[in-house]
C-alpha cells in the first residue's frame, strides 16, 4: 500500500500493508492511504501528416489508437465509419489542409 505523510507531504511506496494499515488507522491525522490520481483523458487528434516517402496522410488518433487515410477527400466520409463509435469527426481545417495538399496518386507510377 502506497502511505501519504499529511506533515511533509510525502508518498511512501509499497508500504507493507499491515503496517500501512496500522500507521493510518492509529494516526488518520498523519498518515493516509494514497491513491495515484487517474491521468487525465487523452482528446483525440487529427492531422496532416507526410511520410519519408512523401505520401500525404490523414491521421486519426485517440489514446493508443491511430489510424490513416491515404486516398481522396471525398472518401473521408467512409474513413469516419470505420473509426470507433466515440471517435469524432474530422474538424474543419484539417479537412481543409489535406483537400489543399492532396494530389491524386498516377497509376502509372505505381
């Protein structure tokens, strides 16, 4: 258990939890219990992003999850579909951004 010092405001760490209990049970005014505060949510992320290659992408990203587009502006739509059911819309001036730098790939240099 991870123990609190409410004097020098210190954490003592994996703290034996017999004695952790002991010290706040017998001291509540000196020692508690603490918790880690949960990180704070992570706002998913759009952007324009060109690859080494030069490829231009479209990037969608919330927390560990990511995801690209490499095709048309006009096909964004359908790329929203397939993201998660929380994941937000593409905001309006990344759209703008990548319709501006998107060139359409030749199949000939494929």
């Amino acid at each position: 258990m991870d123990v609190f010092v409410t004097s020098t405001q210190k954490v003592f760490y994996q703290i034996p939890s017999e004695i952790a209990a002991l010290l706040c049970n017998a001291l509540p005014s000196v020692f508690q219990r603490y918790e880690k505060p949960a990180p704070p949510p992570v706002d998913p992320s759009w952007k324009v992003v060109k690859f080494l290659s030069g490829k231009l992408a479209l990037q969608y990203q919330h927390g560990a999850f990511t995801s690209w587009f490499q095709s048309s502006p006009e096909k964004i739509p359908q790329f929203e579909k397939t993201l998660p059911a929380d994941a937000s819309k593409c905001p309006e001036n990344v759209l703008r951004e990548y319709t501006a730098k998107y060139v359409p790939c030749d199949p000939a240099n494929l």
